[in-house]
C-alpha cells in the first residue's frame, strides 16, 4: 500500500469513542445557543457547533478528529446545521488528495432566529393539545397501572380494558391537564413577545 492511500485511509478511519470531550467543548457556546441546537438537532450538534463556533473556516477533517465523531455523522450534523442556517460552508478542492473538502463556520445571528422558531411551533403542539383537550372533557380513560391513555372512541374499541395489562380502564379527570396546558401557553406567549 503507498503512503498516499494509508494517509488518506488514516483521514477516513472510524474515531475512538468520545471520552468526555463533548462537554468541554460544548462549554464554548452559551447555554441558549447550546439549548437551541440541543432542541432543534441533537446533543451531538452541540459539540459540531462548539467547534466551528470557535474559529471561522474549520474543515470536516478537523471537526472529525475534535468531536471524535465518524464522518458520517459529523456531515449529517453539519447538514442539519446549515438546513437550519446555523452554518455556512464553502467547498474547496484538495489537489493533492482530489477530493473536496468543505469549510464550515458557525452563525451565530441566526440562533435567536430559530429560537423564536421553535418556541412558535411548540406553542401550535400546546395549543392543538389544549383544544383536543377541551373538546372531550372527562373522555379520556387511563388504566390504574398508568400503561395507556385513551380517549373514548379508542377505549370503547378495547371494551374498556388496558391493552398492556388487562386491567379496567377508569375515567379521567382532565381538568388538571386543561390547567398546566394552558399555564403553558401562557409562559411561551410571555416569552415570545
């Protein structure tokens, strides 16, 4: 084998497993920045976005031998990234090996951008939630042993008994439920506007 495959072998190899690097990385972002990446991707997002985050222009390569990640998944992440603007990149040609490589740098600007995002769309879950909720008042049934949850179509389909375990299925009291949805709602509205 010539030294140029055993190189370029060397570059593609699967890293050892992380051991505990992550989070000393992942301490360069603030923790809403860290938030949300870790909402709107993953935790391993995070650790990418720490890397490029502290240097403009850093190669896969390099974000591959820091993160201790398999290529794979650095570039599926970096894909992610970029899908939610939160990283640009620009492709380069590597003559000597005559492969491309890309570049990625971090944008910050767009983090409060896909914050207000994600906080709209989980407003439209709290809110979907709230009126399922409503409109069937005291239809939902549970079993004792808290295996399922059922709203009344579904429990009349297995006769009132707990698909899991057996058991009879009780009626729910879901104005409790209504109450924290609706507390819910209010938080995210106060913190959107």
């Amino acid at each position: 084998m010539t030294a140029k495959k055993a190189q370029s072998r060397k570059t593609y190899r699967k890293p050892a497993a992380n051991n505990g690097n992550s989070r000393r990385v992942a301490k360069q972002l603030d923790d809403d920045t860290a938030g949300v990446i870790r909402a709107a991707i993953g935790e391993d997002a995070v650790q990418v976005a720490a890397i490029i985050a502290k240097a403009k222009e850093v190669s896969e390569f390099k974000i591959v031998q820091t993160a201790r990640l398999d290529i794979q998944i650095v570039r599926n992440i970096l894909y992610k990234l970029h899908s939610s603007n939160l990283a640009d990149y620009k492709r380069i040609k590597d003559n000597s090996k005559g492969i491309y490589v890309s570049y990625w740098t971090f944008n910050k600007a767009m983090v409060k951008e896909l914050s207000g995002k994600l906080q709209q769309e989980k407003l439209e879950r709290f809110r979907e939630r709230l009126e399922v909720e409503t409109d069937n008042v005291n239809c939902f049934f549970i079993c004792p042993s808290a295996c399922v949850r059922a709203d009344f179509t579904k429990a009349v389909q297995q006769k009132f008994r707990c698909e899991e375990c057996g058991q009879l299925l009780a009626q729910e009291d879901n104005t409790r439920t209504i109450d924290v949805l609706r507390e819910k709602i209010r938080e995210i509205e106060a913190a959107v506007a």
